[in-house]
C-alpha cells in the first residue's frame, strides 16, 4: 500500500513537471498563429547583440532601433549588450544551442569562416542585386563566401599618418608637405627629432607605435600583398623581409632602452604621446581625431596617406570593420534581413556616422556626411574615405585560421635582435605550412 502510494506521488510530481516546463517553453516562445515568435501585440520580436555599451555608442545604436520599432508595425528590436571579450564566443555557444540572436555585430575579417563551418546565414535570397552597391566594393567583397553574402558591412576604418605641424616649422619642414615615402619618412624623423644629452625630449617618429604594426609595414612594402595569394603563401618574400630589417633599424637607431621607457611612460593609455607632442608623427585611424579633439589641446596638425615604400608605389593601408550577421538557426531570418538593411541604409549610417565620427560602411552616406563637415574634423574625415581606395582588409584564410601565431613570434625575434628578417620569414613559413586545414 505504501509502495503504491509513493508510486502515485512520483507521478503526480512527474506530471506537474512536464505541465510547468510546457508553459514554460510556449510562454518563452510567444508563438502566433504564423508560428513566429512575438510580442503581447502580435509582433515578432528579434534579438539583436552588440558590444556597443559605451556611453557614446549605446544611446546611438539604441536610437537607431528605436526609429526602426516606430517605422514599422511588423517586428520589434531588443538590443542586448554583451561585452567585446564575450560577443564572438557567446554567439557561437548560442549557435550551437540552437538559440541564437537574431542579427549580431561581429568581425568583418572572419565572415568566411563562420559561413563555411554552418554558423551564419546565406543572405542572398533575402538581399537583392542592388544591395552590393551600397558599400565600398573591398568591404562588400570580405562578406562573400562561395559568391553569395553572408552579413553585411556596418562600418570600417584606415590608418592615416598624421603629423604636427608646428614641430615641421621648428625643425624647417614645409608642414603642407607630409612624406611621401620611406625614404622620406627617415628623412623627417632626424630632423624632427629633439634630443638632449642622451635622451630624447621629441622623437620624429616610430613605425610601431600607433594603428599600424609590423605586418601592415611589410604588407604595404610588399606592394600591399596579404601574407596569402588566394590559398598560397606569400610570407617569406624579399619585400617583407626587407621591412622587417627596417623596422629593426628604426629599433636600433633609437635604443632598445629609448623604446622600453616609452612605451612603459604611455603603457597607460591615459596619455598619448602625438597629443602629448611628444612625437611628432604617428599612425592611426580616422577615428583617432576625437582624441585629440577631446584633448582640449589647440593641436596644429595635419593628416596624410601611409607613406608609401619607395617612389611610384601606392600607399597601402590597412583596414578593419564590423558587419551584421544573422546567425545560423536564427528564428525569423527575413525579417532579421530586413532590419540590417535599416541599419545599412543611407539614413541610419549617416547618423551613426555623425554621431560617433565613424567610417560607415555605405558609400553615399559616407560622402554625404563629409561633406557637411568643416576644419579639422572634415579634413580627417575627407582623407579617410580617400584613403579607403588603397586600404586593404586581412581576411583569414579558411585553410589556416591561427596563422598569426606562428608569425608573430618571429616578428619578435626580430625586434629583439635574435634572428634575422630573412631566417625569421623562413621558419614562419614553415611554420603556417604545418597547420593547413584540408
């Protein structure tokens, strides 16, 4: 009799278990009639995650949903913020629990990879022939996978060399007449540079500090080749090998021990040392104008392209970018389509574009915002999307998605004095060889 009654007990709590969890899932799943989940007033609801949380960003980006919401009676927006160390690996663990958001912000130069191992969506059927000419032509190309779109680009950016003018009057340099070359680029350094005694009041310039390191110097040596032609290496050439010795030199030429205490006095990030006027040139992005600007620092400077390698050569430079993905398993693809193409559109990025002085990935929206610009920040803004022209992206190769580690180090072996570029180039080479994926 006992048996029996614990027997009824354990069904009773097993059935008041599956009756909890049923109204549990359809409660989360808020399904209509159509199947697509919604709201209390009928709309679908899609889930959108960024790691746009700062104060200048998420009123922006928060804006822009909140536009969309109203333009349309169809779907509601709800932005979840997830923080830029968490965005890339949460996203894949939600992919891969079949519960993902809906649209994503993630990185432009691994779009590829995510559409090859079945982690975004193909965005062709919902994307017609026309969307392609929203965008610069290199950012549209880096969201291709076997021909067909799997995101759209957002935004990007640049490395300019920017320059202070005053200290080209001080040392006798025409300050409307930037460095044109690498040759040149030295030339101005020497001059600029303020020494007294044996240490440095003012260096003229480092290649390495800034937004442009060492392998966008070899790149750009390199007549702006990525270490990969297609599926085929191109890491060990003369051309990088030859930048890498150059940077060395750079290294050398200031002292091991004037670089260490340097970068040990700006390690921070609190001060930088081209607004400090501690150097007199210095590479970074477009965006890196509102440092200065909120500097409060009445800086005399000017911008111009990476100087280029030798004479004749173009001025290659690097670029980055985010894009909007849906990801693989997303409940309501279409209607997550249709609202990247908001975001995408003229109106949206030019106000994205105006409010956090960024480099939009749409073209005509880009342009119009330049033009309603003026002084300093139109003049940085203009010379950024010139630059866009001769500004390369580094997708990585499907074949070798950890390539970087193998060369990095040898990069390091250089700069440390421990190998030279030659030997260095060869081994990591070698190295990337060994882990191509079939």
């Amino acid at each position: 009799m006992k048996m029996k009654k614990k027997k009824k007990k354990k069904l009773s709590i097993l059935l008041s278990a599956i009756m909890l969890i049923s109204l549990i899932l359809s409660g989360c799943s808020g399904q209509n009639s159509s199947g697509s989940a919604a709201d209390s007033n009928g709309k679908v609801t899609l889930k959108f995650w960024s790691f746009w949380g700062s104060e200048t960003r998420r009123p922006v980006i928060e804006k822009m949903i909140d536009d969309y919401n109203k333009s349309q009676d169809k779907v509601v927006v709800k932005h979840t913020f997830v923080p830029w160390g968490d965005i890339w690996t949460k996203n894949l663990a939600a992919v891969a629990a079949g519960n993902p958001a809906d649209v994503v912000v993630t990185d432009i130069n691994d779009v590829s990879h995510r559409a090859k191992n079945n982690q975004s969506t193909d965005l062709s059927k919902y994307f017609d022939d026309n969307m392609k000419d929203r965008f610069y032509p290199h950012l549209w190309d880096t969201v291709l996978y076997d021909g067909k779109p799997y995101a759209a680009p957002f935004n990007t950016d640049t490395r300019l060399l920017y320059y202070n003018k005053k200290a080209f009057k001080e040392a006798g340099l025409d300050p409307n007449k930037p460095p044109q070359t690498w040759k040149e680029l030295e030339e101005y350094a020497k001059k600029l540079d303020v020494k007294k005694g044996s240490s440095y009041e003012r260096i003229g310039f480092y290649p390495l500090w800034g937004g442009y390191g060492a392998p966008s110097w070899m790149r750009n040596a390199d007549e702006g080749k990525n270490f990969f032609d297609g599926d085929k290496l191109s890491i060990n050439t003369p051309a990088k090998a030859e930048a890498l010795t150059w940077l060395a030199d750079w290294k050398k030429r200031y002292g091991k021990k004037t670089i260490e205490k340097w970068d040990a006095e700006f390690a921070n990030g609190q001060t930088n040392p081209f607004v400090a006027e501690k150097v007199a040139m210095y590479t970074d992005t477009g965006t890196f104008y509102t440092q200065i600007r909120d500097s409060g620092k009445e800086l005399d400077f000017g911008v111009a392209p990476i100087p280029a390698y030798k004479e004749g050569a173009r001025n290659w430079s690097d670029g980055g970018g985010f894009v909007l993905e849906v990801p693989k398993g997303s409940k309501h693809p279409k209607e997550a389509a249709e609202f990247i193409k908001y975001l995408t559109d003229v109106k949206a990025q030019k106000y994205w574009a105006v409010k956090n002085y960024d480099n939009v990935a749409n073209k005509e929206a880009a342009e119009s915002v330049a033009e309603g610009m003026k002084g300093q920040e139109k003049m940085v803004y203009s010379e950024s999307l010139k630059n866009l022209k001769d500004t390369q992206l580094a997708p990585i190769p499907i074949n070798y998605p950890d390539f970087m580690s193998r060369i990095n180090p040898q990069i390091d072996a250089v700069m440390l004095g421990k190998s030279d570029a030659k030997a260095a180039l060869k081994k990591a080479e070698a190295d990337v060889k060994k882990i191509k994926r079939k």
